[in-house]
C-alpha cells in the first residue's frame, strides 16, 4: 500500500529518517511515479526502473551534495532527480523548459557533472575526487557505472588512473547484462562469471583474516609466512581484474535488497583505498512488460501502462535503411553490420537474425567499431556501421587516421541526424556535417524519403571510394510534394520548381519537406521560387553551379545543422571561388547547442520549420 512518502522528500537529508519498511514502500512510490511520468512524456524507463533500491540505498547513506554522486550515462538518474528535490517538477522531465532526462548541472546542485554519453563517469567521478584532495575539501566521489557503459575504452584509462586514489572514491557497477542491446563482449562474459560465485567475497574474506593473524617470529620465519600467504592467495582465490587495477573489490550482491546495499555502503566508507562495488539489478524491475523486454523499453515515446503499446509505426528512417540493407546482403556475402550496443535502435534487428556471422555488436564502443569496420575492408568485405550522429563524434579521429588516410571503403549509417528532440544537446545530431565535410576521402549523402535510401546506399557500397556516409533524421519520412518528380536518390541533385526565376533555394534531407510547405506559402503571396534538393553534399555536384549562374540572383540555403563549418558556409566559398555573384542567405543553427522539446518544436524554436523558413524569406526580401 503506497504511503505518499514522496511528498514528504524536499532533500535527500529527509530519507534519512525513514526506517527500513518505510524505505520499501518509497521504492514502490519511486517505481510508480516514474511509470507514470515516463508512460505520458517518454524517456527512459527500464534503465531508470532497474536503480531505485540502489539509489535509495546510497542517499541513505551519503549526504549529497557535499558527497558528489556521478550517474554514467544519465539515463538512470529519475530516481536521484526525485530525491534531490525535484519531485514535483518531474512531471515536466524532456518537456521543453523542464527537468532533463540526463544529469544537469545547471538543474541542481545535487548533479555535480553533466552526462548524456557513455563511459564517462569514472574519469569526471576521479576529477572531482582529486580536486577534493588538493582543495582540502571533504567528501566521497561516487560513480555509478552500467555494465554496457564499461565495455568502453575510456571507463578503463580511468580505473588504470583512479587505483593511486587512498580514498574517498567509490565506483558502483551496476550489472543488469544490458547496454541497450545485450551486453556483449569480454567483460560481459568476465562479469557472468563472477555472478555465479556468490562465495566469493565471503571466502576471500576468511582468507585474509586467517592470514593477517598468523604468527611471525624470526625474519626468516617472517619471509616464510609471507611467501606462503603469497601463494594460499594465488591457489584458494585469485584477484579480479578490478583488484589488478588497485580497487578493493566488493559483490556481486543483490541490487534490490535494501538492506545489503545499505550495509555493504555503509561498511566501505570506512576503508581508505578505491572501492569497486559490483551489483547485481534487473532492468525494468517492478514493470513486467519491461523486464521481459528490457531492450524495447529502454527509451520510449508515450505509451499505455497496461498493454505497453505506443500505437506508433514501426516504419521510420532506421527501420528503412534495415531492410535495404538486409536486401542488399541477401546478394552480397561480403557485407557486414556494426552497431555500438544499438541494433534495435539502428534498425539492425533483422540483420542480426538473417546473417549472425556477418553481424558485429562491439558494445559502447564507437572508435574501436570504425577501426573495426576499417580492418574488415582492408581484409576485402564490405563493413557497414550504423550508429547515432551524436555517438559518432567518438570516432572522429578513427574516421580519419584509420579510414580516410587509407582510403578505405567503410559505410557509416548515420542515424539521428538533425534535430531528435526530448533528449536534449547530448543528443542532437547537428555536427555531424561539419566535422565530416572537411575530411578527404568522404562522401556524404542525405535522403529525404526512405524511397531514397535504397540506391544511396547502393553507390555507397559499390560506386564510392573511401568512407560513405548516409545520415538520415529520427523518425517518419515528411510531406512531399505530389509533383516532385523524384530520381529517389539516383541523381546527385533535383530540381523542385522552375529555373527561370530569380530565387532559388537550397536544401537537403529532411527540410526539404518544410521548405516545400513554404514554398507553397510563398506561392500564395505571389512570390515564385525553384527548390534545388541536394541528394549529395559532399562532394557538391559542378553541374548545380551551371544551374544558378544563368538563372538566378538570389539564393537562400537552409540546413539543419551548426552554421559554421556546415554545408551552406562551404556552397557559398565555392559559389566565390567560381566567380558566380548572388544574394546568398543561410539560415542554419547557430553555434549553440540546442535544448530540449520536441522535434517539431525545436524547429519552430530555430526558425527551420515551415513558417520560420517562409518568414525569413518574406524578412529578406522585402
């Protein structure tokens, strides 16, 4: 029976005086409140449903902010965001001018470091911790890392780096065999074997006390005893790998019972050296649908508590591009799939059923996957990597010394491109563009509609030399227009419109949907205007250049992505270089990062919905 407890929570300091039945029934709220919130507005839910015993149990314990509490991820910090005083405001989670779903500095003072990527909390949670140290302040470091985000390169710099620590610092792993798609890989299969050694701890600890009371007389005896102890440590029980890199090593122990993590919490801040905590929790807990199918449910849009259904279409761009490439690998053996831990989110499911052998899951590790994907073309396949626009900043420099200067051919499906929404700026898709435009060996295209995915990607496979990119946005395919005669991506432009005018404008992906819509807006204002659609923008096509220079005076580009370094900045250098003189107009993001709200909302923020595009249009014209 729920207590409404949760009204009674201003701070973490007020579950401090909860006893231990009343700290179950505030679980139970916790888990209810967040189903609630997360069924209206979307979000996170398994991730956030599998932690609630856990970070219950360490605001029990620790006195946040002072103690500073680092989430890896952020995708499981709703809990921690209710107890921290934000009960009533999260409600409003991912709305636009609400509470973030990731950790936000800026949100409260009880989220001491900003996460929305992988495999960072250690490295932040070490910073804080030594910064303490040197400023003499007091407190313990906290970081709570997911089993999937340790399957990434940096979580291991810093536990090689955090083991000189004497202490104050503490690392929680939390271990539900889930990233976002299973766990995979080394550790994971590391990880498993440790779960079933529930003896371990116990048994390593009568050991060390068995030894630490041996009796010693005589140096020779001394040096004797200690190389016995040596050797009984070997052969009864052998260190683990996080013991190797200087932690105390403690678990794994049952994430959902309350009163072992309040008391194995309790114990180890008494002990000055790294502690590594392993706990064991079920994604999705105390949500049955969730359990069962934790993948599905990690992020989700609106849906209905009882049946978990959304009523949304299992078409969009990522499903798309799938099938186009299971079609393609059907006749092709040479093609391979990558994904980051995300093969349901990339539209990768279907592969990893049709062609196991020729599937590659690398977990949370987006740089190792491009120089992955780089050594199977060096080795004669065809390497494709689907992975989120905002995850493949990661391998900036893999894309470039380990693809570009050789020139190899990889394929990177870049998914989330543009503008994602409630996610907020850790996972905006808008640098992708710049970052790639200025690397040699590159070629860029970006559809508009899923009819174009399938002969983009077929250039990319067999036409392009070196690294090909299709980026394409979250989501369903936009309106388009009924008179467009579309070459659905075999032409490296199209022209939307009569080029006897004196405006055109130029865009690409899925603007060009809103710019149409414009367009006719104009139109009724009697302002007629040529949409010059660029199916690839990098390299731009010579031949759009013969096009504007005989037929136009004013051009205006449109892009969905950061102005500087972006498309529309490079068209118009090269427009210069070629001695063509228009009116150019760019409208794109500032250099900014943009907040969250829907996708649609966020545009009309930006100017780059239909109505901002047709306003600056009638502004600069007029």
């Amino acid at each position: 029976m729920l207590r409404n407890l949760l009204n009674n929570i201003q701070s973490p300091q007020d579950i401090k005086k909860f006893d231990k039945k009343n700290l179950k029934y505030l679980c139970e709220e916790i888990r209810k409140n967040i189903i609630e919130i997360v069924s209206k507005n979307g979000g996170h839910l398994a991730s956030n449903l599998g932690v609630v015993e856990l970070t219950v149990a360490i605001h029990y314990i620790f006195n946040s902010p002072e103690d500073k509490i680092i989430f890896d991820v952020g995708h499981q910090c709703y809990a921690h965001k209710i107890l921290t005083g934000r009960h009533k405001l999260f409600g409003t989670i991912r709305k636009f001018k609400g509470l973030s779903g990731f950790p936000n500095c800026k949100e409260s003072k009880h989220d001491p470091f900003g996460t929305g990527h992988s495999s960072t909390s250690i490295s932040a949670a070490l910073g804080i911790a030594q910064a303490k140290v040197l400023l003499n302040k007091k407190g313990y470091t906290i970081a709570i890392i997911g089993d999937g985000a340790l399957s990434g390169g940096l979580a291991y710099e810093a536990l090689n780096n955090a083991g000189q620590l004497k202490k104050n610092f503490i690392v929680i792993l939390n271990d539900n065999e889930m990233s976002i798609s299973k766990s995979v890989g080394s550790m994971a299969y590391y990880l498993s074997k440790l779960r079933v050694k529930p003896y371990y701890l116990k048994t390593k600890n009568t050991i060390k006390w068995i030894l630490n009371y041996l009796p010693i007389v005589g140096d020779k005896t001394k040096n004797f005893v200690l190389k016995i102890k040596s050797t009984i440590k070997k052969i009864i029980y052998k260190k683990t790998f996080f013991e190797d890199m200087g932690f105390s090593y403690y678990g794994p122990i049952d994430g959902h019972d309350l009163n072992c993590l309040i008391q194995t919490l309790s114990s180890v801040k008494q002990i000055n050296k790294p502690i590594l905590i392993h706990v064991n929790t079920k994604k999705g807990k105390g949500y049955r649908l969730a359990e069962d199918n934790p993948g599905e449910f990690h992020g989700v849009s609106k849906f209905n508590i009882k049946t978990g259904n959304n009523n949304s279409s299992n078409t969009d761009f990522s499903n798309a591009f799938g099938n186009a490439l299971c079609n393609f690998a059907e006749k092709d053996k040479k093609i391979c799939a990558i994904t980051a831990a995300m093969k349901n989110a990339t539209g990768l499911l279907n592969f990893s059923c049709s062609f196991k052998e020729r599937f590659f899951d690398v977990g949370i590790a987006e740089s190792h996957a491009v120089t992955f994907a780089s050594g199977l073309a060096a080795g004669g396949l065809l390497p494709v990597f689907a992975v989120y626009s905002t995850f493949l900043q990661r391998s900036y420099d893999q894309i470039i010394h380990d693809a570009a200067i050789q020139n190899l051919r990889i394929v990177i499906a870049v998914d989330r491109s543009g503008i994602v929404g409630e996610d907020g700026k850790t996972h905006q898709g808008i640098f992708d563009v710049n970052f790639l435009n200025h690397i040699p060996n590159v070629t860029i295209f970006s559809p508009s509609f899923y009819s174009e995915i399938n002969k983009m990607l077929e250039f990319s496979l067999y036409k392009c030399k070196g690294i090909a990119v299709i980026r394409y946005p979250k989501g369903r395919e936009l309106h388009k227009p009924k008179d467009f005669l579309s070459s659905d991506g075999a032409k490296d432009f199209e022209i939307y419109g009569r080029t006897d005018l004196k405006i055109a404008i130029i865009v690409y992906g899925r603007l060009f949907s809103y710019v149409c819509l414009a367009k006719n807006k104009l139109e009724k204002k009697g302002i007629k205007v040529c949409v010059i659609k660029l199916n690839k923008i990098k390299p731009i096509s010579t031949l759009i250049f013969d096009v504007l220079k005989n037929n136009f005076t004013t051009l205006f580009f449109f892009e969905e992505s950061i102005l500087c370094g972006g498309i529309g900045e490079h068209f118009t250098s090269l427009l210069i270089k070629k001695g063509i003189i228009l009116k150019i107009y760019i409208k794109a993001i500032d250099n900014k990062f943009i907040e969250q709200s829907k996708m649609d909302q966020s545009l009309q923020i930006i100017g780059l919905d239909e109505n901002g595009i047709f306003e600056f249009i009638i502004k600069k014209i007029s």
